[in-house]
C-alpha cells in the first residue's frame, strides 16, 4: 500500500495516510501568547485541516494524545475540545503534563484518524 | 523469537512487553531507549535509531515506511541534539508524522525515548 505524506519537511511530515489510517504529527499554535484555551482552538482547526488534506474528518479519529504545559490549564484545553469533538464520535484520548517545545507552548494535540 | 495469533505477530514478547507488534500491514514498535545510558543526548538517539532500525528489519520494513513517531526527552534544551542525530538518519525523501515532548523518563540517565508506528 502506498503511503502519502503531506507537507514533508526535513524532520517531519505534518501528516502521513497509510491504508485507512491518517497519522497527524504534534500540533501547536501560531499564537502563543494566547492562553491555553485559544492555543487549543487553533490547533483544533488545524487538525480540521490537515485531516480534510488527508480524506478524513474529526467524526473519524480514533485516538488523540493531548500533552499541556501545565495539567492546571486542563479544564481551558476540554472547554474547547468539547465545543469541538464530535459528540457522537468521541476518539480515545489521553492527556498528561509535559514541557513542550518552547515556554509559551501550553498544548500540543497529535492524533491518528481513519480515512474511511 | 516472535509469536502469532491470529493476525497479530509480536516480536520478542518478555513478561512485561513485546518489541514490534505487527498487524494489517502496521508494525507498532515499543518506546525504544538507549543500550549506553552514559553517553550524551546525540549518542543515545544515534543508540535508539540504530535499535528502532533493527528492530524494523526484523519486522521487514524500515526506516522509509515510518508513519508516525512520538519523542520523549528528558530535557526540552537538549531537543537540537536529537534533533541532529534525528536528521542524519531520517529518510529525507519519507519523514513522519513526530511530535516530541519533555517528560520523566524510566531512569534518571535515560535521555531519550522514541516509540514509531511503520508500514510493512
């Protein structure tokens, strides 16, 4: 099976489809001086977008892993996944405390999709 | 040593844990980490991408079928290092999906940690 990589760049392509299965890398947000909660909703819209570029959509994610600069801000990063989420089609999810790329990084989401 | 049930093929199983895991074409490799923990952050990916190359031959892929990976650093300042063994070995025509994120890592000189997911 072919395997087709969008926007590859010397370290990483930002989403990889194989078969059924869409494989985004960790996105953060442009706007880093936002709080989390906004952090959260563009890197939502993102994966919106980079799921479209694969064939898929968010009613079709089968497992999300969120990593926040500080697990206080986890209620900020839900209110904007909830508003998100497709409430009919909630992937499996798994959401820890890490330090992220840069100090103003307060979330980072990495999700795999279906296509089909 | 590697067993089969069904269609799930698991590379050397111990009591805790297999190596890869293949099934439908996807081969899932296990958080790979470096044999010599004295040496710095570089040493150690080169260490981890040699076993994560082993490991996917054994699988009968390699390192240009990689969909996804996840990096686990113990330290965010020491992210150029990996990231320079990293591009040194990636397949530059066939990167994947990465995140890579700082965290506690299974002892205290354990660098760096990598786990992939790869086509067959």
């Amino acid at each position: 099976m072919p395997i087709k990589r969008h926007q590859p760049g010397p370290v990483l392509a930002r989403c990889v489809e194989y078969g059924n299965l869409v494989f985004v890398a960790g996105t953060t947000a442009d706007n880093k001086s936002a709080p989390c909660k906004a952090q959260t909703e563009e890197i939502l819209r993102k994966i919106d977008a980079h799921l479209a570029a694969a064939g898929s959509d968010k009613t079709k994610i089968l497992s999300a892993n969120v990593w926040l600069a500080d697990i206080g801000e986890k209620e900020q990063m839900d209110a904007a996944w909830k508003a998100w989420v497709d409430p009919d089609n909630k992937p499996a999810r798994a959401c820890v405390e890490a330090r992220l790329g840069s100090p103003d990084t307060r979330v980072e989401i990495m999700v795999t999709a279906a296509r089909a | 040593m590697s067993t089969s049930t069904g269609a799930i093929v698991r590379h050397n199983p111990d009591l805790k844990l297999s190596d890869a895991v293949e099934c439908n074409g996807t081969v899932y490799l296990a958080g790979q980490v470096a044999e010599n923990l004295s040496a710095g952050m570089k040493a150690q990916t080169e260490d981890v991408l040699r076993q994560i190359d082993a490991l996917l031959a054994k699988c009968g892929t390699n390192k240009s079928r990689i969909l996804s990976a996840t990096c686990y650093i113990a330290d965010m300042s020491l992210k150029p290092q990996m990231d320079e063994a990293w591009l040194a070995w990636v397949d530059r025509s066939n990167p994947p999906a990465r995140a890579t994120v700082e965290a506690r890592l299974g002892t205290h000189d354990t660098l760096v940690e990598i786990m992939c997911v790869a086509a067959k």
